[in-house]
C-alpha cells in the first residue's frame, strides 16, 4: 500500500507545480525546502516522543508508573514539559562569555538535522543521496565536540569547564572505534552510499557477518551521545550537569531535549543502515512497507539503548580512556584484519 | 566470562519491567494509615479535665491551654496547638489519663496559608455562673451553657476540618 | 609549560554529598591533591536543648539524630539513663528492643547501599532500595505510628506492646529479605562497571583504622573484628547466633559488600528474636519524674554507622546537667581528607558514599 508514499508525494508536488507553470529550476528548489522541513519536522517530533518514552521506560524498570496525568496515559507530558521550559528564565551570571554562551544550545541541535538528511528510510526515499553519504555524516558528527566545548567553557563556572574537557576527551577518544568498525562494513559493500548498503544487506544482514563491528559500534554509539554507562559528562552526581549547568529554560531543553535525542537517533538510525538491513524486510515479509520497518527497527535500537541505560553505573574518566584506546581500537583493528582476509579468501576462492 | 555480571543485571531490569508497579495513585486513591498512626489531633472535650499534664510533657511547649474555674470544676475555654512545631513524639497522648487527647488517621495536615496552620481545637467563651450557693438556678444555666458550648466547639473543630 | 593546581568546592548543595556537607578540594587536572571537609551546617544544637528538657523529652530529640536509624538513636540514650538510674530492663522489653533496632538497621543499610549505587550512577538500584525500605517503614508505623522518627523507647522498655498484625507482616518480609539482597547482589554488586569503580578505591590500613577510631562497616571493611554485639554484649545479644561479615581490602567495595551482608545477618536475628520472644511487662517501674542520682554515665551500642555513645552527667535534677553523643559519622569523617589524596573527583564521591555518613548525625 504505502510502499512508496514519499516518492509518490514528491512525484505528485512536481505534478502540480509544473502543471501551473513554475519553471523547473524554482520546481527544485520548492522541493528541497520542502524536504528539509519534513526532516525537521521529523527530528523534532520524534524528539518529543522520545522524552515521553524515556521517562515511561524509566519509570516501568524502577517499578513505578511514569506520567499519567496529562493526557491517557500521560501522552500529552511532553508538551507541557515544553511550555513550562519556554516561559522560564535564562539566567546569565555575571562574567559569562556571551556570544559563545547563547550560540551553543542553538548550534547543537544542527549536526543531527544535517545529518539526518542522508537516511534511506524506504525503498529509494532519501532527502539527498549522496555518493560519499557516510564519510559526510561521520564528517558531520563529529562537530558536536567543539559545540559541547563552547557550552563549557563559556559558562564561567569550574564544573562545566570540567564538563567541557571530559566531553572533548569522550568524543574524540570513542570516534576512532566508531569509524573502524564502520570500516568493515564498507570494505563488505565496496560502496559508502547508504542506500547501497542497505540493498547490499539482500541476502544476509551484517549484525551476523560483523558481530563484532556491531558490539563495538553499538558501544561507541552510548560514548558519543554521552548516555550512561558513558554519561560523566552529564555527571549528575559529580558535576551536577557538566556543560549544561549554567542553562535554564529554552538552553536546557535545547540540550536535554533536542540534543541528546537527536544524537540518538542519528546513531540508532546508523545502527539499523549499515547493521540491521535498512528497510529491508526480515524473512520477506513484504505485507508491511519498508519505511514501517525502519521505523520498527529504529525503535528497536532506541529501546535497547534506554535499556542499557537504566541499569549500569557510570564509568570513570581513565577508565574511559583506558576501555577506549586499550580495549575497542584493537578490537576494531582484528576485526577489519579478519574481515579483509574472508573477503580475499572468498575471492580467491570464487564464491 | 567477562561480561556475566553486567548480561545479569540486564537481565533483573528486564523482569522488573514487565513485574507489578508499586505507586499509589495518591490524591485519587487513598492510603490506608495503621490505627497507632500519628496523625492529626482530636480532643473530646467532655472528658478533658483541664491539668494540663499533656502541656508540660510536651518538649517543645505545643499546648497552650487556658481554663476558668467554673463553679468548682475547673473549664476549659482555649487549647491551641502549635503544629508547627510538633514533633509527633506522642509524648502528650501518652501523658493524658483520660483518654481525652488522641491520635487521628489524617495524614493531609497541609494549608495554604501559614496563618491556618496552627490548629485550634477549643476556643470558647467560660459559662457564666450567676449565684454558686443557689444551685437551682445555677443547674439550668449549667445545662443551657454546655449545650451552647458544645455547638460552638462543633462549630470551631468543623472550621479546620474543613480546610484540611 | 606550567601547571597549577585549582580549588573546587564540592559545596553544601550537591547531589551526591547525603546532605549539606561540603568538601573543599584543590586539585591538580581531576587528581585531587587535598581534601577540607567542612561540616556545621546541619547543626541544630541538640546537645544543649536537650540541658532544658527532662530525660524523657529528650528522647524525640535524639531521632532526629541519624533519622534513618532513629530506633537505634534512642536505645543509646535510653540505655544511658538506664545505667545511670541502675533500672533493669525486662526480657520482653529487651526482645522488642532488639526486633526494632535490627529493623532499623535494615532500614539504614538499604539506604546507604541504594545512596552508593545512586552515587556512582545506578539510579535503578537507589530505587530499588527505597521501595524495598516501604516494607521496613510500614513494619516501624504498625508498632511505634510514625515512619522515621519514632520515639519508641522509654526509660526502662518501650512505649506500646508490639500489636497482633505485627507479626504475620515481619514473617512475610523476612521471608522476601533474601530475595531482596540477592537483587541488589545482581544488580550493583556483581556489575563490572561498579567492580572496576569501587575495587581498590579508598583504601583504609587496618591500623590507621584503629588510630582514628573509626568503627563500623567503615573499620571491618578493613578486616578488623569490632562488632560491639559480639565484643561486648549489651542487652540480650549474647542469645543470638550471628556472623559478623568482614571485609579483606578495606576498599569501597568491601564496604558496600559487608552493608548488603550486614542485612542478612539482621534478618537471622530477627528471625531468633521472634522464636525466644518471652510474656511479660514492657517496660520497668519507673517513677513518674525521673531523677537519676548525681553521677555520669556513657554506654556504646552498636549503630549501624558505628560505635554510637551518649554521656550524661546529672546533678540530681529532672533535667540533665550534659548530654553529649558519640556520634560514629563524625568521627568516621576524620580520616576523608588524608584518604582522598591522589583520587579522582568521581572516586571521592564514592568514597564519601562508602563511609554512609548521616549530616543530622556529623552536625548533631
């Protein structure tokens, strides 16, 4: 049925703008605004969602119930959340560098929507395909470092300068596992366009040929978005809120809100592409259409994340280090090794 | 093996999901309080002898009462309890021989304003006595006054209930 | 290139610091190179309101003391004035007394196991405690009618009978103990994470132990064998059948791990004290005004932070001429600075929640 709805709704947008006369040229240009708005849109919706799903997994594994009262079963939490953050104070305390303090919380919400322009969600719906799309997106993740910086270091405050060099020591540190298990992937394909990874998958998905790069990048996926067991960032109980402290109101959902959720399905969304086969259909179900599935396994991903998140401690900064570069680059390095030689075997073999 | 620990940590969260929930659903569905619960303060006036043993073995001098010598009993006119500084030891409840002051299962003490915190069990004007030797007039004013006093005490608990 | 060292204040209003207490910290990078407490400012002058208050209204005022164990606040005191009037206890009163102060012993360590896991960042495990501690304070409400601050005990018993519902409610709680520490062990206890966090961290020499009295779990963590039901028995205590856990490193995890033992142990005694309880009065004929004779006494019962001693002094009065408390936080809290130096700021944090300190009780 809806198997192919964007590239139909785009289809139909073309029809009727060319059907009144709007020169092709200016026929294009209406179109991608209208793609980056749904984009938008999308990463915006699905970070409101994500904070009413946060809190009700929360609340189920410690036993309680979450958000009940607005809404049945407290569905409407989330924009009262964010009306009562709009009408708060930002309070700016004496010595704060400015600039660099309001800018960051408008900056940081823009690496995710940039990237989310790349993600197959069906069969041939992407925003913008590009033929490098995944050396672009890692490109464009890892900006995030330096707008976590700005927001501790203009803050004025000890504990968020703190903050800020633990998440430049985080991030950088855990982008190296993150990309080298990625490379297994693209040596597998021979391709970095996404789409063509997920057609790659036809056969047998990678979480089964590379279930190493899968644990890895999964791992790696937590330190990047600064989620515990990974979160000494947000320490909570050491720095009270590390970069964020100093923000009330609209900052603080910026970070907490926006941020955080969409770092998380940006790297949820990298999962399901290059692990989970996309919007492929597992056994060939092909009742359900391809983007339904995406969504399913994107939401898959995002569960196991809040689930992991919810029941282990917090690690310490040299232990960070140490798990990062003594532990996972080795890892990521035998695993590209034995990956390189299969596929020189098979070759040579002639499969 | 290395990660058995943390595999069976998931494993405990991921029963508690699925397992019963522990909140009470406070404001609509009521809490059952045990019956020695140290809850709000009554006193039943008619057995109140005016000692004042429950004000002296208070530690922080809560109970402030005022009584009147009514004929040869003595009246009690005013108790006032300063919750705001109650410690909820119980200590005046234990002191009590007459089983006059006691323990409620109200558990919602909370006002809006701080002004209505403090909690006035009695106030009341003393009865008057018109001659003491001349007993037969005395009697029917003494039954007249502890009935008006009774309304009036009715009338004066009913006040902070309301607001509690 | 030059390096110095900065000053964090690690101030009063902290999440992690188990109420306001505040810890003055210079460091060097995240490595800390000393270590201030600063206690005070929690304090409510306890020990001089109580010089105009007679003994037995003093007792409300010791509960709120280590509010998490009130039961056992108030045995030290009472016991205290108990030898100083030579006022012998019943059995049934002695019994109760033991049922009561073992359950707040429960109460507290599951607090202090729930606080450290909350500390290091298991927001799960403090929750889990804390629903688990509802049985406990329900437990307490049936008996005493208040959840934390009791004021149960009495100069020579306690104050009510234990009522009939009491007991099939503690049979069915102490049958879940187990299972309930057993989940903490899965959860925190068993976790890699929390292992490679804890193990090692804050490590306490068995004799620097003993030369800063430290007692408690803080002491036996580090392998030394002071439990003052054991050493020097009080009240009915030598009747009961109980292993004291030990510790072998002295580190942080050692003392998490004898806490969540420690509670087993209380459900053992709590299950014998139930079988030897004996008929009789609960509490002792004592006057109406109690008027010790001039003298001064100092009895030390096992809390379940430490040693917890009170000493009073009376000058034949109703009111007492001193009264002043050992208090185990405090003096635990003597040896945090020397022990931070050259760990990082996320292991003071778990330092600090491994030693379970009370602010009502460091301030007093």
């Amino acid at each position: 049925m809806g198997e192919t709805i964007f590239v139909d709704l785009t289809a139909w947008l073309r029809g009727l703008m060319g059907g009144l006369g709007v020169p092709d040229l200016y026929n294009e240009i209406i179109l991608m605004v209208v793609k980056m708005t749904a984009v938008i849109l999308f990463v915006a919706l699905n970070a409101i969602w994500l904070v009413y799903m946060e809190r009700k997994l929360c609340a189920y594994i410690q036993s309680r119930v979450g958000p009940r009262h607005h809404g049945p079963l407290g569905l409407l939490q989330p924009i009262f959340d964010v009306v009562k953050l709009m009408t708060k104070e930002i309070i700016l305390s004496k010595n704060v560098d400015l600039v660099v303090f309001l800018l960051a919380p408008i900056l940081i919400v823009v690496p995710p929507i940039v990237a989310y322009g790349l993600l197959p969600f069906g069969k041939g719906m992407v925003a913008i395909d590009m033929n490098i799309g995944l050396f672009f997106l890692v490109a464009v993740t890892s900006l995030s470092t330096i707008i976590f910086w700005m927001a501790g270091w203009a803050s004025n405050n000890k504990y968020s300068l703190l903050g800020g060099m633990r998440v430049v020591a985080q991030m950088v540190s855990y982008e190296l596992p993150l990309v080298l298990a990625m490379l297994g992937v693209v040596m597998i394909t021979g391709t970095m366009n996404l789409s063509g990874i997920v057609e790659a998958q036809n056969g047998i998905w990678f979480i089964f040929t590379q279930p190493i790069a899968f644990l890895v990048f999964f791992i790696a996926g937590i330190a990047e978005t600064n989620r515990p067991p990974f979160d000494l960032v947000e320490g909570e109980s050491e720095i009270i809120s590390g970069p964020y402290t100093e923000y009330g109101g609209m900052g603080f959902a910026m970070f907490y809100g926006l941020a955080e959720f969409a770092n998380l399905l940006v790297i949820s969304s990298m999962c399901v592409v290059l692990f989970l086969g996309g919007w492929l259909a597992p056994f060939g179900w092909d009742f359900i259409p391809s983007w339904v599935w995406f969504f399913l396994k994107l939401y898959l991903v995002i569960f196991l994340f809040m689930w992991v998140r919810w029941t282990y401690p917090r690690i310490r900064v040299d232990q960070l280090m140490t798990f990062g570069w003594k532990v996972l680059v080795p890892l990521t390095l035998a695993n590209i090794f034995i990956t390189g030689t299969g596929i020189y075997i098979y070759r040579a073999i002639g499969w | 093996m290395f990660g058995q620990g943390l595999l069976k940590g998931l494993g405990i969260t991921w029963k508690r999901m699925l397992g019963k929930k522990q909140t009470v659903n406070y404001p609509y569905a009521k809490i059952e309080m045990f019956p020695r619960y140290h809850g709000r303060f009554l006193l039943d006036v008619d057995k109140c002898i005016s000692c004042g043993l429950c004000a002296n073995a208070c530690p922080n001098k809560v109970i402030q009462l005022e009584k009147q010598k009514v004929g040869t009993k003595q009246y009690l006119t005013k108790y006032v309890m300063r919750i705001e500084y109650c410690l909820f030891c119980g200590m005046c409840v234990e002191a009590c021989n007459k089983d006059a002051l006691k323990f409620s299962s109200t558990i919602d003490m909370n006002q809006y304003r701080r002004s209505w915190v403090r909690l006035t069990l009695v106030d009341r004007p003393a009865p008057k006595v018109e001659e003491i030797p001349a007993e037969a007039p005395a009697k029917p004013a003494k039954a007249e006054a502890p009935a008006k006093a009774a309304k009036a005490e009715a009338a004066a608990a009913k006040a902070p209930d309301k607001e509690g | 290139m030059k390096t110095q060292t900065y000053t964090l204040n690690l101030g009063p209003q902290h999440p992690s610091t188990h109420g306001v207490f505040r810890i003055i910290l210079e460091l060097d990078g995240e490595t800390v190179v000393k270590a201030t407490p600063v206690p005070g400012y929690l304090h409510r002058g306890i020990e001089k309101l109580a010089e105009a208050r007679t003994y037995t209204q003093v007792i409300p005022y010791t509960d709120r003391m280590d509010y998490m164990a009130a039961m056992l606040m108030n045995w030290g005191y009472v016991a205290a004035v108990e030898k100083l009037m030579g006022v012998e206890v019943p059995e049934r009163a002695e019994y109760v007394r033991v049922i009561v102060g073992e359950l707040s012993r429960i109460a507290s360590h599951m607090i202090a196991v729930g606080a450290m896991g909350g500390d290091i960042g298991a927001i799960t495990a403090f929750t889990y405690t804390f629903r688990d501690r509802e049985y406990v304070l329900d437990l307490l409400e049936m008996v005493s009618g208040s959840r934390m601050t009791f004021s149960y005990f009495r100069v020579g018993g306690v104050a009510e009978d234990l009522p009939e519902e009491f007991f099939p409610a503690v049979r069915k709680f102490l049958a879940e103990l187990p299972g309930m520490c057993d989940e903490y062990d899965g959860l925190v206890t068993g976790n890699e994470i929390f292992q490679a966090r804890t193990k090692f961290v804050g490590v306490i020499p068995p004799e620097v132990g003993i030369n800063y009295s430290l007692s408690g779990p803080t002491l036996r963590g580090s392998g030394v064998n002071y439990d003052l039901r054991k050493v020097r028995p009080y009240g009915v205590y030598d009747r009961f059948d109980f292993e004291v856990p030990l510790g072998q490193n002295g580190d942080c995890f050692d003392r998490f791990w004898i806490r969540i033992e420690e509670m087993r142990q209380s459900g053992r005694i709590i299950q014998q004290a139930l079988e030897q309880l004996p008929e009789g009065p609960i509490q002792a004929k004592v006057p109406k005004v109690i008027k010790p004779p001039v003298g001064d006494a100092y009895v030390e019962i096992e809390s379940s932070k430490g040693a917890y001693g009170a000493y009073l002094i009376s000058d034949g009065s109703p009111k007492p001429y001193r009264v002043h408390f050992r208090r185990p936080s405090f003096i635990n809290l003597g040896y945090l600075g020397k022990l931070c130096e050259g760990w990082k700021i996320a292991d003071v944090i778990a330092i600090l929640g491994s030693i379970d300190i009370v602010l009502g009780e460091v301030d007093c």
